[in-house]
C-alpha cells in the first residue's frame, strides 16, 4: 500500500509465492502492468501501460 492509501499491487498468492494474475499500480493509482506469475516466475504475456491506460508494450516470459 502507498502512504496515500492506494494499493501498489494485486494478486494471488499459492503456497507464499506469488501465483496467478498481477496488477502493479502507480502511486496515482493508474495500472502500470499486468501478468501472470507461476510461482514468483513471470510467465505468459505482461503488458505495460502508461498513465493514460494506453498499452505500450507487451513482454513475453517463457515457464520454466
């Protein structure tokens, strides 16, 4: 959580590690970027926004 009270990130988590869909948020509250995590391995397509929610790139993780 920022100290403004907006969160800094979402998501699950499986046996302590982070597991599942992501979201990271910047301290204005806008999505930064989004994805999948096997195990606190970046896995799948993560995309990237700017402020305005406009994609501006996309990043392709293999699984392990």
């Amino acid at each position: 959580m920022y100290d403004n009270g907006l969160p800094r990130f979402k998501g699950e988590h499986l046996d302590g590690l982070m597991h599942g869909y992501w979201e990271f948020y910047r301290k204005d509250g806008s999505l930064m970027r989004s994805g999948h995590f096997d195990r606190d391995q970046q896995v799948g397509v993560w995309k990237t926004f700017d402020r305005t929610g406009r994609l501006v790139k996309e990043t392709t993780f293999k699984s392990a």
